[in-house]
C-alpha cells in the first residue's frame, strides 16, 4: 500500500508496503495488519502479560529500594499534569541533569528522495515524527554528581492516544503492550500535547543552559520534544533543526554518541548498561525506567572515558547527535542508507532507548 504525504521541502513522501503494519486513522482493521494471525489488539496475548500487568502505567506510581533508599517512578495524567509539572519546577533548581526517554507509535513512512542525499536520515526522522504522536516520555532528574533527587526523581508522562483513530506499527504497540503501556488510559485520560506543551515551555526545563539534557540515540526523541513545543512540523532543513533545537535545548549529550569516540562499547543502552554495571529500575521500554537507566549509564561511562583530573570533560560530545548533523557518526551512501530504514523499523520503532 503507498498512501502520499507532505514531506520535507515540500516533497512528498509515503508509507511503504515495507514498512511495519499501521493503522491510519482506522481506515485498516485492527486485525489486518497484526503480525500474527487472528490476534486483536484487546485480546493479544501480549496484554495479559504478567510483566505488563505488575508494571502497568495504569498504576499512579511504582516505588523500588535503590541504594537502600526508596526511590518512585510517578505517572502523569491529564489530571495530575499540572500538579507534577510544578513539583519539576522545584527539583530542576537543584537537580539540572535531565534523562530522557520516549516511547512512540513506531517508524511507517520513508521520504520519496534520493536514499544517498545528505540529509536522507533528517528526512526520514521528520515524515515519520509529522505524522505520528507521542505515546510516553520519560523524565529522570539528577545533580551534577549523578545523584537521584530523593523520594521521586522520575516522572512518565502519558499521553493522549488511540489505537482505534492513530497511526502505528503493530510490532511498536505489542512491545508496550507487553511492557506494561494502558493503551484504554492513555485513549480515556491521556495528556493533551498541546496542553503539554505549553507547560513545558514555562517548565524551566527549556531554553535555559543551565540544564543538561541526556539521552541515548535520540534524533527521534527531540523530534517528537519539538513537536510538542513548537506545535508544528518539524523544519524542512535539518540545518533549521539544529538550531531549533540548540535555542531549545542548548545541553544535550547522546550517549550513543559518546560510545562512538570509545573502544570496547557497542549496542543499545541495555548492553552498554550492563557492561558498565548499572542497575535497571522498572520495566523496560516504558520510558520511566529507561530514563532512570540512561543517567545512572551516562555518568558511569563519562567518569570511566571522559573524566580529567576527577572532572567529567563534555567538550567531546556536547550538543552532538548520534547518526546527524556533520559527526563522523553520518555516514553516507546507498547501502547505508537502506541499513539506516531497516534499522529505524525495528530498533527505533518502540524506544531509542533500548535501541542499536
């Protein structure tokens, strides 16, 4: 099936019959484009997972002993936005590094381009982030020592989303399913993006350089951060970007970035965790725990390879992303760039946090 969209530039672009299964607005039924035979959304096996169930976002929070302190991952809700928004407000004073996490519909559209131009990668960041919706986004809050803020240093903020009207990749909406996303909740008392977006303007999260943000191979998770600032589509260029996203953000280290300018690292953000002996909280691909998991593995490896005289040096990696811009990570030609669309189908589909 080829359905035609904006893309960038003007241009147009599709969604391939290569492309994971999705569901444009309910035009597919929900049964047809499922990866196995006969398996509904609200009957998948894969919702009554044991798993799922014991770390449902559902649930107002999850509370776990880490370091012998009690530490809370707290989900947020259209009613509850506002409330926690201001409780941020206060830990960002003394708490200024910020991991983040998102969880999204997926990867279902290609750019109808040349797949060696310069900014092929922007491109197909851009036509998949205009058309889908943020599902989840995790916010983790640590001080320049990779401390938690006590008692609650997460929040996971759910948004509006309705696999009966949104688009998505099935392979995408089982995996949450499977880790424990309420996809009834996020449909009947999901966030408004709009709404959201306005908070986290006035938040003091943004457009101060006091703060750092970190995260793991996430073109597409500041995709979707920009989407809900700017409420429009993403730029055309990826140059206009960039600058975006520096006004926005103007500290971001990209772990995956930094395991480039390393010997001996390599994989997602599990693998990279695990070697350097971090300790996950909470269920995988929700973006609670990968965000948790993204800071205690920033600062693990940034004191391991980029500390000078006890002092982690960022020069190296600061406001770079992994796999755009002009890094050494950008690597052109047609080969890679068909690797690039396999790879963003099925590592980048569910999370980047757990990603290649």
């Amino acid at each position: 099936m080829m359905m035609a969209t904006s893309g960038a530039g003007g241009a147009s672009s599709t969604l391939s019959n290569e492309s994971p299964s999705f569901n444009p607005r309910g035009i597919i039924s929900m049964g047809s484009q499922s990866p196995a035979p006969n398996r509904s959304r609200t009957n998948s096996p894969l919702s009554h997972s044991t798993a799922g169930e014991a770390f449902s976002n559902a649930i107002a929070k999850h509370t776990f002993q880490y370091g012998g302190e009690s530490l809370e991952i707290r989900n947020v809700w259209a009613e509850n936005v506002e409330e926690e928004m201001a409780a941020i407000r206060e830990i960002i004073e003394t708490h200024p590094y910020v991991a983040m996490d998102t969880e999204f519909p997926g990867v279902v559209a290609r750019p109808v381009s040349e797949t060696y131009s310069p900014d092929f990668h922007y491109k197909s960041l851009k036509v998949n982030v205009d058309l889908l919706k943020i599902i989840q986004l995790g916010l983790s809050f640590s001080d320049k020592e990779g401390s938690f803020a006590k008692g609650c240093p997460c929040w996971q903020f759910n948004f509006k989303f309705s696999l009966d009207d949104d688009m998505f990749a099935q392979d995408s909406i089982d995996l949450l399913v499977n880790s424990g996303i309420s996809f009834d909740d996020h449909k009947t008392r999901g966030i408004d993006p709009l709404r959201f977006g306005e908070i986290l303007m006035v938040s003091g999260l943004v457009l101060d350089d006091r703060v750092r943000w970190v995260s793991f191979h996430s073109g597409y998770d500041y995709g979707y951060l920009l989407k809900l600032l700017t409420t429009q589509e993403l730029p055309n260029d990826e140059k206009t970007f960039f600058e975006t996203l520096r006004l926005y953000f103007p500290n971001i280290y990209d772990i995956k970035y930094m395991t480039s300018l390393c010997d001996g690292h390599f994989g997602g953000l599990q693998k990279l965790a695990d070697n350097l002996g971090c300790q996950r909280i909470g269920a995988e691909h929700q973006a609670g725990s990968d965000s948790l998991l993204t800071m205690t593995t920033y600062f693990s490896l940034a004191r391991a390879k980029f500390s000078n005289n006890g002092e982690i040096d960022d020069s190296k990696y600061k406001n770079e992303l992994y796999g755009y811009g002009s890094n050494h990570t950008v690597r052109k030609g047609n080969a890679h760039a068909q690797m690039h669309l396999s790879n963003s189908s099925s590592n980048v589909s569910a999370s980047n946090g757990s990603g290649e």
